[in-house]
C-alpha cells in the first residue's frame, strides 16, 4: 500500500502508517504546494492530509480509481470536497474529540491576553520601553463576572464554557442549532439568538464550522451589534468571520479588540490586520499542543489502517455531516 502524507505529523502517527505501508512524506515543515500533492498521489492508496489542502475532484482524478481514504488531520473537514469523495466510493475520516480542551484552552487564552493586552505589554517592554511602574499603563479589562458568549456548543465550545464559568465566574450566553438542556442545568447557560448574544456578550468566541450557513456568519452587521468593549475570538475557521469588516471595526475601534487563531485566507491576512494593536494573532495552533497533536496522529493513522486492512472507517466522514 502507497500512503501520501502532505505533512510530517508526529512519529507515533508515522511507526503506525510505516506498519500498513510505504510513506512518502513532504520533505519539510513547509505547505506542500499542490503541483506537488498532484505529482505524488498518483497510484496512491491514502492520503493525509492537512486543512491547508484542498482535497477535491482534481486530486481523485489524479490519484486514481484505487484511492480508498483521505484522512484529514484535523476535526474540521471543509477542505475535502466529501460529496465528490463519496460519489466516488472514497472514504474521508477526521480526528475528532482529542484537540477539545487544547483549542479551548487557546481560546480561552487568547481571551485573557487581549483584555489584559499582554502582547502589547510585552512588545513595549522587549524594545526598552519600561521606565517604572505606570498606573495608567495598558490598562485592560477584567473577565471576572462578565458574559461570555459562545457561538456554538459542541465539545469546545460547552469546554470553554465550563472552564469560564468555573474559573472565572463568567456568565454563559448560547446560541446553536438546538438547545443545550445539560449546559443550561449545569452553568445556568442561557440560550439566545445571534443577535442577542452579540449585543449582550462581553466576550463572543466561535466554534462553528465552515458551512454554507455559517460562512460570514460575523460581518460587518453583527459587528455593529457588539459592544464597544466587546471581545471577539475565533479559533474555528476563518471564514466564519469577514476578516474585512473585523479589520475596519478593530481599526476603528467599534469593539475592544480580538484573539484569531484562523484566517479568511489562510496563510494570508487581511491588509493592514497586522499592524493593529488591539488583535492578538497565531498561526492556527489551537490545536498545538504536544498531547493533542500526538493523539490527532494516532486517530488518522488508525483511520488509514482501519480502510486499508479492513476497509471500515473509525472516524468516517459523509455528506450528512455538511449539514449538521
């Protein structure tokens, strides 16, 4: 069996693919560009790939009738093209469940560090700034007590919403395709439309996933709901948010600030996005931490395996799963 990773993952992940077949792996810690992943999947039998690739007809075409799984190392799956892949009797399978409190941890601090403003805190002191003490310097907000507003409570976002409510006596706003009676019973989350949620948060996070329906969910409309002290996070998909009209109201200080961890057009920011102050911004790794990235590795490598040797999927992907 020919397996095709379009990144190095963690080793557990690569001693378990080397045991189902031969590996070819991209040479470097760099995106494999995708004259390349056209080149190399031809007579492949798997495919890992990375959200940063765009799994579509192009590449099963290249591949070949005998491609029986692409297995995204991620949870989120809106770089495959899984109608096209299901037409075509291709299995796509995801890791979900082990990045939960990794991403929610990220979100949770990038919550804290732009109320705090530690990076710019931190800029200042690094270019030899700090004189002394200030007592009107960087002068942030506190989240004790405050609302936060989740954007979608699945395992991430209800995780976020415990360690908030637990850790810093936030109050719980909701809003989601269906209501959470176990969320409401146990942090006394209350359930409101997007429109509520936005003009009552102090701090609104996102954990949707990209969908036609939630594609620009935050625009310039929503942005106008918040208040001017209001927080925005996104560690979900950047086109979940219009990075244009995010850029304009942080620019034009309409809201507080923002913590993004994903961008509309991912590896590129929108114009000017950088120079704010009032933006924290990390190159998607919300999801880096060395237990979750391990287990991510595991769960694809056991996908391949499991279609390869036994042509069942354990985490598999289908159309029904775009609309939900």
């Amino acid at each position: 069996m020919k397996i095709l990773l379009t990144h190095r993952i963690p080793d557990n992940g690569l001693e378990l693919l080397r045991e189902a077949g031969e590996l070819y792996v991209w040479k470097d810690d760099s995106v494999m560009p995708r004259e390349e992943i056209l080149k190399q999947c031809q007579g492949v039998d798997a495919i890992v790939s990375m959200v940063t690739d765009k799994m579509d007809a192009e590449i099963f075409d290249a591949a070949g009738p005998q491609l029986k799984v692409v297995a995204n190392y991620a949870v989120g799956f809106d770089n495959i093209d899984v109608r096209e892949a299901e037409k075509r009797g291709i299995v796509v399978t995801n890791t979900p469940g082990v990045l939960t409190q990794a991403v929610a941890e990220h979100a949770l601090g990038l919550m804290i560090t732009v109320a705090r403003r530690i990076v710019e805190a931190d800029t200042f002191t690094r270019e030899g700034n700090y004189a002394g003490w200030m007592p009107l310097g960087f002068l942030g907000q506190s989240l004790w007590g405050k609302t936060l507003g989740i954007v979608g409570v699945g395992r991430i976002g209800t995780w976020l919403a415990e360690a908030a409510h637990r850790g810093m006596n936030m109050n719980i706003l909701y809003t989601d395709v269906h209501h959470d009676d176990e969320l409401e019973m146990k942090l006394g989350a209350t359930y409101h439309s997007l429109d509520v949620l936005l003009k009552d948060s102090d701090v609104v996070s996102i954990h949707v996933p990209l969908l036609e329906s939630t594609h620009h969910l935050i625009g310039e409309r929503e942005l106008n709901q918040m208040k001017e002290t209001a927080i925005l996070i996104n560690t979900s998909r950047g086109p979940v948010v219009d990075e244009a009209a995010l850029y304009h109201a942080l620019k034009e200080h309409k809201i507080f600030g923002a913590g993004l961890d994903v961008f509309e057009h991912e590896p590129k920011l929108y114009h000017g996005l950088e120079s704010l102050a009032n933006v924290v911004l990390t190159p998607h790794i919300a999801s880096a931490t060395i237990e979750a990235r391990e287990a991510m590795a595991e769960i694809a490598a056991n996908n391949v395996r499991s279609v390869l040797q036994a042509g069942k999927p354990l985490n598999p992907v289908t159309t029904k799963d775009l609309l939900s």
